[in-house]
C-alpha cells in the first residue's frame, strides 16, 4: 500500500508563520488597551506600544502554540510504557532562540532611545525660562504664612550667579524642548507642586493659583515639578506623559495637548495613606477659553477683594444703584445733561 505523501515541514513553518504574523499585526493595531490621545506626543508613545503587543502577542502564540502541539503530539498512548526519547543537545536551536530575543530586545532599546529623543528626553531645560518662573514661584512662597524658614533659601537662590542658575538649569530632569525646539521659551509656563496628598498649580506670570491645571489647545506647554515632602508622579494618561516630582530635584514636562476635553491626573507614586486620592484634572481649552479663565481668576485672587463686604441693594438709592450699569454703558452726566431737558 502506497504511502501517503507528507506535507513537508518547511511549507507548515512558513504557513503557520504566516498566520501568526497576521494575528500579531491585527492585535498590535486593535488591542484598545490605550486611552484616547490627548496631545502630540501620545503617537510616539503609542506607536512604540504597538509594536511591543505585536512581538508580544507574536511569542505568545509561539510559545503557547508549541507547548499545545506537544501536549497534542507527545502524549502518552494506551500501552506505552517506555521512556520518551533523549536529547541532551540541539545547537542550532539554543543559538536561534538566544539570538532571536536579543535581537528583538536590541532593536526595541533603539525604538525607545529615539522615542525618548524626541520628546525632548535628552535635553529637558531646553530653556533658560524655568529658572526665573522657579523664583517667581518661590517669592509667592515667601509671602505666604509659615513661610520664614524658607526666606534665607529663597535669598540665596535669587543671589545666585549666572553660572550656577546655568547649572541648575542643566540638572533637570523629565521631558523637555524637542530637539525641533531647541532653546525656544514655551508658551505657557506652569510651575506645579506635589504635597501630600494634592497638586498645587501656580501661573508664575499671571500670579494665579489653582488646583486644576488649564491649558490651551495647540500651544507649547512647559511644566515645572517640584515635591515639599515625599516623591511624587505627576501622571496624565490620555498624555502619554507621567514625571517623577523629587523634593530637592526639579523635574519637568514639555507637551502640546492636541484636543479640548477634561483628562484625569493621577499620582502614580506611592506616597503615603491616602495616595490613591491623590488626583485632579487637566482643563484644555480654547485660547480664548484659557485666557478668560486667567482673567476671572487673577481678579478673584487680588488681595484687595478680600475687603469686599456685601451691600443690600435696598439700603441703595437710585442714584447709587444705577451709577454701576450707567458706567458700564458709557453714560457719563453731561449726556444726562444733554438728555434732560427733554422730559421737561
């Protein structure tokens, strides 16, 4: 009786390859595992994702796959008593699956080497500017209540020379200016705050003060971190961005959001009993949007309005009552001068 002719076993490699090579690619492209991208820097951390869940999903159907076959193949049939066949060695294949990984492992550190370059990675100062919002920053501490012990430290650092504000400028650490940006001075600065257990937000230009970050569309956004007591990691996912805040080491973020909406932040660092409830929200907004907001609140927080008191406007004559919205539209009393004369 004839033998049936086998498949052979290169053709079943290279089919089987080939299926898993399509299942790997479908799954690195459609895992959904990421949440929705934010800003311009997210593509870059995404796409480098993709392609570790696709080698990824590629050795686990290998590896699963072949421990299946075996399990299949190799089984124990009714009456077989004997001992399976011994192999003390395959060369070929010890250095194929010693290479194979070190190649994959060589060429994703590139991968990541050159993600970390272009956003700004390799140079986080990138300007000159966060050394004079870091000063602002620390004269609204210094005016602030209990704040006596950091008086002599604020002094020495605003008498420093240009040489050592340079070096500390160089000591930071995060992601900075893209190397396409250079030493170019962001278009907003934000020096943010870790402390146990909140963010505190300070817009050293405009002097306000919040505990939501609000930031425009479309703009270059530079962030200041710094922590008061433990380490920090301030975390914005729909970003792809996440920096350690280390007290006594100033880091930072560089980024451009690239769409409005309301994102969580999280603080992704363990950093004591209530670090779960560590959280906020990044606000991106129009510029219009953004620049009202700055308005409303740097109004809100001048100090004078804290001798504000309230009036009844019934204990208000008409005169009194009326000056307010007569002002507003450009009343003054020579047009009430000019108008009278006309009732009478």
């Amino acid at each position: 009786m004839e033998e049936k002719e086998k498949v052979p076993v290169s053709i079943i490699t290279l089919v089987v390859g080939i299926v898993i090579t399509i299942i790997s690619v479908w799954a690195g492209q459609h895992h959904g595992l990421l949440p929705e991208q934010a800003s311009e820097q997210a593509p870059l951390v995404d796409r480098f994702f993709d392609v570790m869940f696709t080698i990824a999903a590629g050795l686990f159907l290998v590896v699963e796959g072949t421990i299946v076959f075996c399990v299949i193949k190799f089984r124990q049939r009714k009456g077989d008593d004997g001992d399976g066949a011994s192999f003390r060695e395959n060369l070929p294949l010890e250095i194929f699956w010693t290479a194979i990984p070190s190649i994959i492992v060589i060429g994703l550190g590139i991968y990541s080497v050159d993600v970390y370059r272009q956003m700004g990675g390799f140079d986080p100062s990138g300007t000159m500017m966060m050394s004079h919002h870091h000063s602002s920053s620390h004269q609204q501490v210094a005016k602030m209540p209990g704040a006596a012990i950091a008086a002599p430290m604020i002094a020495d650092a605003e008498g420093m020379e240009s040489t050592e504000v340079a070096e500390k400028v160089a000591n930071k650490y995060g992601l900075g200016a893209t190397p396409e940006e250079g030493g170019k001075p962001a278009d907003v600065v934000v020096d943010i705050t870790g402390v146990q257990y909140g963010w505190l937000m300070n817009y050293a230009d405009s002097g306000v003060m919040a505990g939501e970050l609000h930031i425009p569309v479309n703009k270059d956004i530079q962030i200041n971190l710094s922590a008061n007591d433990v380490i920090h990691a301030f975390w914005i996912p729909a970003f792809r961005l996440k920096q350690d805040a280390i007290p006594g080491k100033d880091t930072q973020l560089r980024f451009t959001a690239s769409q409005t909406g309301v994102y969580p932040v999280y603080c992704a660092e363990l950093c004591g009993a209530y670090h779960g409830a560590m959280r906020t929200t990044v606000v991106v907004e129009t510029q219009e949007e953004y620049e009202a907001w700055i308005t409303e609140n740097t109004f809100a927080q001048k100090p004078e309005l804290n001798q504000a008191v309230a009036v009844n406007t019934a204990d208000l004559s008409e005169s009194e009552y009326l000056t307010p919205y007569s002002q507003e539209m450009g009343i003054d009393s020579e047009t009430l001068n000019q108008i009278h004369p006309a009732y009478h």
